[in-house]
C-alpha cells in the first residue's frame, strides 16, 4: 500500500538555521500518526511543509502520491488543516466559515451548507451555527477549525497542536470527535507535546529533537523500549535527595535524581517498593504508577526547558 | 480561472456584514466635501479655473481623489490584519488556492469598493448640477485604475510590515503630499518645479487629469495616453511587488 506521506531525508532551512534535519517518515491510509518534540523540535516547520505551504530545502517527499513543490493545490484540495492557533473569520457566523472556506475548493453552495449544518452537528456546535465566531470559548472555536479542515471531505487531516491551550473538558471532547474521525476511516496527522494526547490518539509517533527524528514506534513499545513497566516516585524529606541516592542502588533498572524526588524505572513497582522499606529507607511518600510515554519523551528529549 | 472569484465572494460576504457602517461614510465624505471645496471655497474664485467654474473644476480630481483614498483604506489595515492579527490568508493559503488568487481576490474586492466610492461621489455630483458632458462615466473607469494603481503597491508594502505604525509614515508621507500636490485642489502649474515632480511620478494627478477630461468632455491627446501608460505601470510594477511580498509571508 502507498504511503500517504513519504519523507526521506527531508530538510528545512531557515537561513543558517536547520529546523528539520533530514527526517524520513511514512505514513500510511488510515492511521493516526502522530509527531512528538518539545518546542523548537522542528514539528510546525514539518507540518507546513506536508501542508504544501512551505517548500523542503532538501530530499524527498511526497503527499498523497504528488510532489509538493509542483502540485501544491491539487494537494491540498485533498487535505484539512487545523492550525494550532485558529484562523477563524470573527466577522462571520460559525456556519458563514464553513460555507465561505468551502468555496475555495470548488464546492457549490448549496453543497456547501448541506456539508456545514453535518459538520456542526458533528463538533456539536449546531445550536450556534448563526452566531458570530468570536464570544465562543476556547474549546468551541477548536471544534469549529476542525469541522472547517473536514469541509472538503480531505484523504488526510493535519492537526497541530489541536488541544493545546484548553480546557480539560474541552481538550477530552476534541479527542472524542478525533477518535470518531480516525474509526470513520480518516487519516490523521498531529503534533502534540501532551503525551496523554499521543497515547490517546496515536497509533504510531515519532518523537523529534533538535529537527531529527529520536524515535518511533507505537505509545506502547516506545515505553517498552525505552522505558520500564513501571516507575516509582520516592520523596524524602530533605532538602537534599541525591544523597538518598546510593542507598538506593541496585533496585530497578535506572534511577533519576530530580530536584524534589527520585525515579526508579523498575519491572515490578511493588516489589522496589518493598525493597525500599526492607533498607529502612522511609520515604515521604511512594507512588507507584505505570509507565507513560511522558517519561519516554522526557527520556529521550532532556527534561531541560525549551523556550 | 474561477479560485480568484471564490476569494472574492468571501470578501463580498464579509462586506454584507460590515457594508451598513461604511455606506454612510461612503456618501457623506462626497457631501462634505462638495459643500467644503465646491461650493464654499468656490466662492472665492470668481472667474474658475481654466475657464470653467471652480466645483465643475474640482468634481473630477476629487473622485479620482476618494478613488485612491478607498484603496488606500482597503489595501493598509485589512491588508496587515490579514497577516498579523486576523490570519485571514493563512487560512486561504492552506486551501487549495494560489498566491495570485488570494491577492487578486481581494484586489478585485477593493476596487468593487474603489468603484462604488467613485460612483458614490460621482452621483452626489450629479445632484450638484456638475455633470456636463456624455463622458462622465468614464470617470469610473478612471478611478478603477487610480484604484489598482495605489492599491496593489500599498498592498505589498502592508505585506512587508508587522506594525501599523509603518502605516501612518505612509499616510503621512506618501497619501497626503500626493493628496495635495495631484491638481485636484488647484492646478499643477501652481506648484514650484521640485513639488510639480510629485505629480508627475506618483498616480494621482495622472487620474485626475483623465477624470477632469471625462467628466468636462475634453479629448486628452497624446498626453492622455501618457497618463494610462503610467498608470499601468503603476499596476504592473505594484502587482508584481505585491506577489513576491505575497508569496515572502505565505509560502516559506
């Protein structure tokens, strides 16, 4: 089967600065794929460039079959965007900016309204669909930029950053109404830096740094990759943890000595917890949980801000 | 062919939105200033200019004048908005629709204003008893290219800013000199050689001396052919810019 996307070795520059470092990607019909990175990654700049808005410097890629460079619009009739910050019309009802963006591509305008009032109901903003864009929240706004990226009934969805900046409520019901696309068959492509968001949506992800592609793989075996089963979070009263640090040792695979706790990336968390008590170590507190991919990225990518 | 009408039947519902707020305005500019210039300074020049009374005079580089003065409106704040605060082209961008036809959508947007201004100006004329020859609707004609001609330039140069503060040198410098120096107040031979250049180089006067020989029924000659000619360049140099301009924020 073709890839919807394929990338070898692709490239972006800015002048001196290399945004995508020769990355190669595949993604195939029907899935959820998903690009990871703290700020700076190179995610948008990759973004943009399967969004045919934004030529490669270098290599290879191909959207649904087609170069971008030469057949940008036939391309991206056949796609949806969502932008990570919404470009909605504020001058115009909810339903005048499906209707409207539905007229550059050739969409007649009965069709048009047709596909707006099942679009609205599908991101359940029907009730609003003569109101104006801008008193709606954070969240509605979001549903109405996706229900615009699904006008043109596109092979492939681009979301960047879809939930980034909402609500709880509001992030779950995006991901309700992205899994409802993703079962109807739709191709989905997202950056996030939520690795909820990853782990809820993604079949497959690649995590980025620095513009190269550090790994790839399903949620589950990047943790089983590059992580353990399980963590354990150990807060001693002190200010000092580190020096808890050797008494620790040989209980689980690796151990992190943060600020204000200690993680050990253990098979069993139970059994390093016993383990600790067994040393009459008496933490604080113990928390275990299971591995996410938060701790997978955090591995991975430094756990050193980005701004 | 058709995406850069697609564009402009967006603008067009965007205007029926906002049109009840600019129609007054639209109208009332004409009356002020035909009672201001017209009728009020017009007292004041007995004998007229170049032997016709002096609102006959004026009528003409006046809508040629609001021509330019609406395209200026359209093309420096929506323009930059669009960019920076709105994002309005982004969205078009990612649609399947080219540079030249967001550009050309909206351009073909601003001049539907330009000419509804002109035609506006032109109406509230007729009711001060200015019009005298068959010609006078060439004057419209006239105003579409005034209209390309100060837009297309001014769209680039929005495209080139991210701060509306550039939009006010503009104004400042480059709307209000052309304003008072195109022979639309008094004729060009007035100004000393140095001033006279301004009209010669900038659109506005070129306009204004083709809507003076519509709307008083005078063949323009050989020098009428000069105007168009720079004219069109005006609108060929100020599209070409306004694409790269374009295409430097859209596509990178």
């Amino acid at each position: 089967m073709t890839s919807l996307i394929h990338a070898r070795g692709l490239v972006k520059r800015f002048g001196d600065f290399t945004a995508v470092d020769g990355i190669d990607v595949d993604v195939r019909r029907g899935e959820a794929f998903g690009f990871l990175g703290p700020n700076g990654a190179g995610k948008s700049s990759t973004m943009r460039m399967i969004g045919c808005v934004s030529p490669p410097t270098g290599g290879v890629l191909e959207i649904l079959g087609m170069d971008p460079r030469r057949d940008g619009p036939a391309i991206r009739a056949k796609l949806g965007v969502c932008p990570q910050l919404d470009n909605l019309d504020i001058e115009l009802t909810v339903r005048e900016n499906l209707t409207t963006y539905a007229r550059f591509f050739g969409i007649s305008r009965k069709e048009a309204r047709r596909r707006a009032d099942e679009l609205l109901e599908f991101v359940q903003l029907a009730e609003r669909a003569d109101s104006k864009v801008e008193p709606l929240s954070g969240g509605m706004k979001r549903r109405l930029t996706i229900a615009r990226a699904m006008v043109n009934q596109p092979e492939m969805v681009l979301l960047d950053e879809p939930t980034t900046g909402l609500d709880p409520q509001a992030r779950h019901l995006v991901w309700e109404r992205l899994f409802r696309l993703k079962q109807q068959g739709v191709t989905l492509v997202l950056t996030t830096h939520y690795m909820d968001e990853a782990e809820q949506l993604c079949d497959r992800l690649v995590v980025m740094d620095g513009g190269r592609i550090v790994a790839e793989g399903s949620p589950r075996s990047l943790i089983e990759q590059y992580s353990t089963r399980e963590v354990v979070e150990l807060r001693f009263a002190t200010e000092d943890q580190a020096a808890y640090a050797d008494k620790l040792a040989g209980i689980g695979e690796r151990l992190e000595v943060l600020p204000d706790r200690i993680l050990l990336y253990v098979a069993d968390g139970d059994g390093a917890a016993d383990e600790v008590n067994r040393r009459s170590l008496s933490p604080a507190s113990v928390l275990v949980r299971r591995s996410s991919l938060e701790d997978v990225f955090l591995h991975l990518t430094g756990r050193t801000l980005v701004d | 062919m058709t995406a850069p009408l697609y564009v402009l039947e967006y603008h067009l519902v965007n205007y029926r939105r906002t049109w009840r707020s600019s129609a007054l305005s639209t109208l009332v500019i004409p009356l002020l200033t035909l009672l201001g210039f017209g009728v009020g300074v017009g007292a004041y020049v007995r004998g007229g200019v170049e032997g016709v009374p002096y609102i006959d005079w004026i009528v003409p580089g006046l809508i040629a004048s609001t021509a330019m003065q609406a395209a200026f409106g359209e093309a420096t704040w929506p323009v930059l908005s669009y960019f920076e605060w709105l994002k309005v082209y982004f969205a078009q961008a990612a649609a399947p629709l080219r540079v030249g036809d967001i550009l050309g959508g909206h351009l073909a947007f601003m001049l539907f204003r330009v000419v509804l201004s002109a035609a506006a100006f032109l109406a509230m004329a007729a009711a001060f008893g200015t019009l005298h020859s068959w010609w006078a609707p060439l004057t419209l004609v006239v105003a579409l290219l005034v209209g390309f001609a100060a837009a297309a330039p001014t769209m680039a140069y929005a495209a080139s800013i991210t701060s509306d503060s550039y939009l006010i040198i503009l104004m400042r410098f480059a709307v209000l000199p052309m304003s008072l120096f195109s022979g639309v107040f008094f004729p060009v031979e007035s100004l000393p050689v140095l001033l006279r250049w301004v009209a010669y180089v900038f659109p506005l006067w070129h306009g204004v001396e083709l809507s003076r020989d519509a709307m008083l029924g005078l063949a323009p000659g050989l020098l009428g052919v000069v105007h168009v000619a720079v004219l069109l360049a005006w609108c060929a140099a100020g599209w070409l810019l306004a694409v790269s301009r374009f295409r430097r924020r859209l596509v990178i």
